[in-house]
C-alpha cells in the first residue's frame, strides 16, 4: 500500500474528533496572563498531598510538521474537516517511527498479523467498529480526555470512544489472576514528581497504532507521566510484549491542556455511517 494511501485509510477508520468544550465558562482554576489568556508556562498545579495535579482536559501535540514530512510526505492533500493527519502524533501512523526501517524489534509473528490487517484497507481498526481505541493508541490521536485526580485514585475519561480508565495509586498490587481488559488494570505510584504507571492484563484486541502494528496478552505497559507546567503533560511510554517484540521500545508523547473546556459526549454507535463506505475499500 502506498504510503498516502495507508495514511488516508488510517484516518477513514480513526476515532471522530469532536471539539472539546464548555462555552463560555473561564476556569477560575486557570492562571492566567495580564490580558487574561491562559498562561500556559504558569507552574503546575499541586494536589493536597503536594504531588502535582494532573487534572483537566488534554490533548496529544502534533509531532512537529517537517518531520511528519520527513516520514510520511505531504499530507496537506489527505486534510478534511476533523481529520487533519498534521494534528496527530507520528506514532498514529507507525509506533515505529524511530526506527530506521528493518531495524524494528518485531517478532515472525507480529509481523504476519501486521499483514493481514494491512489487507483491511483501515476498515478493520477497532475504532472504526466503534471498538475501544486501546493504549497507547487513545493517546496518540487528537481526542480530548479528562483527567481526574483524587486521592488513591487517577480516572481517565476518553471523549472519543467513551471509554475510562482507572489508575490506583492507593498502594493496592496487580490481580493475581485478571480478566483480560481493552484498557487493562493500572496501578500508580509517584517518583518525585514523576508518576509511573505501571498496566499489565490486556486482551489482544487492540491495535498499538493505526497501521495494525498488534500485541499480545502479555503486554506490559509503563508510563511515566510529568506534568512540566500547567500546560504540558509528558508522557514515556514503555511496551514490553515479549510475544510479539523482541525488546522493549519506549514512545515519547506530549499533551496539551484544554483550558476553559471540557469533554462531551460522544456515542460512535448512534448515527454510524463509516462503516458501510469502509466496508467498499
């Protein structure tokens, strides 16, 4: 498949990006400049524990346009109106972005189930079944989610696919025996301010990125997530699957704040139209 055209099927398939908002609520919560815009570079937010606040809505930052170009091509040409392939991060695509090509520590295995789902055409990533978009992949496209911190527990809502996400930070340990989830069982702690999030229990349903790069069961999945001021969340992302990779690789993301704002809700099911225009790819 063409490189355009992979892009233009992942896009076809990926999560519908609604505008995240609350009109016309200003944050009191929101520092703010001297001509009253957020300010973005204020410090972080602490909780009552001290630790910083994750708190708000967010959104990935677009992997920087000329390497975008750099990997895929012009992709001005592949822009509609909610599907902008520039707004996305370059994982979305290949979450082997930072591998030279043939250097990727991809199993046999991996690599047929990669082929299959190539033959797809883009119709067959959950999302575009109104399926769960999965981790890391929900974080890599630009779907707003909330974060909610409380004590002994982070709740993660995902506006484009409905679904939540529950961290522990209550000291509680893994389930010795979990039922397979699409978002697995998460446990955090802090390092400094430095939040590990430590996820094991998946099924395999989900894909890692839009390509169909897959994983198995036995993924293992650390995230270590720094608010770096009020504006920013920095994400690095660990995947270890024995299964299907040879070693383990790391991604790094960024968040930005939604300020003023909130998620909204968002049904995949109600009105569906995609799928019958993807099912003639």
């Amino acid at each position: 498949m063409r490189q355009s055209t992979k892009v233009a099927a992942i896009l076809a398939a990926a999560v519908g990006c609604s505008s995240a908002q609350w009109v016309n609520y200003r944050d009191p919560a929101t520092p703010r400049s001297a001509d009253g815009k957020p300010n973005l570079a204020a410090a972080a937010p602490r909780a009552a524990n001290g630790k910083p606040d994750l708190s708000g809505v967010w959104q990935v930052e677009p992997s920087p346009a000329d390497e975008l170009k750099r990997l895929y091509g012009d992709l001005s040409a592949l822009s509609t109106l909610g599907d902008d392939p520039r707004s996305m991060s370059k994982y979305v695509f290949n979450i082997f972005a930072d591998f030279r090509r043939g250097e990727e520590p991809i199993r046999p295995e991996a690599v047929r189930i990669l082929r299959e789902r190539a033959k797809g055409g883009g119709g067959n990533l959950p999302t575009s079944l109104c399926l769960p978009g999965g981790l890391p992949f929900i974080y890599m496209i630009p779907t707003a989610f909330k974060v909610i911190q409380t004590p002994g527990l982070i709740a993660v809502i995902h506006e484009g696919d409905g679904t939540f996400r529950q961290i522990y930070t209550d000291g509680r340990k893994h389930p010795s025996d979990p039922q397979p989830l699409w978002m697995g069982y998460s446990v955090g702690m802090w390092e400094a301010d430095t939040l590990v999030v430590d996820t094991v229990g998946f099924n395999d349903k989900s894909w890692l990125d839009g390509a169909g790069h897959p994983h198995s069961d036995a993924l293992h999945l650390t995230e270590r997530i720094r608010r770096r001021d009020f504006g920013h969340l920095d994400m690095d992302v660990t995947l270890d699957d024995p299964k299907m990779y040879t070693r383990p690789f790391t991604i790094k993301l960024t968040e930005l704040i939604q300020p003023d704002s909130d998620i909204l809700e968002s049904i995949c099911a109600e009105d569906e139209k995609d799928q019958a225009h993807l099912d003639k790819r």
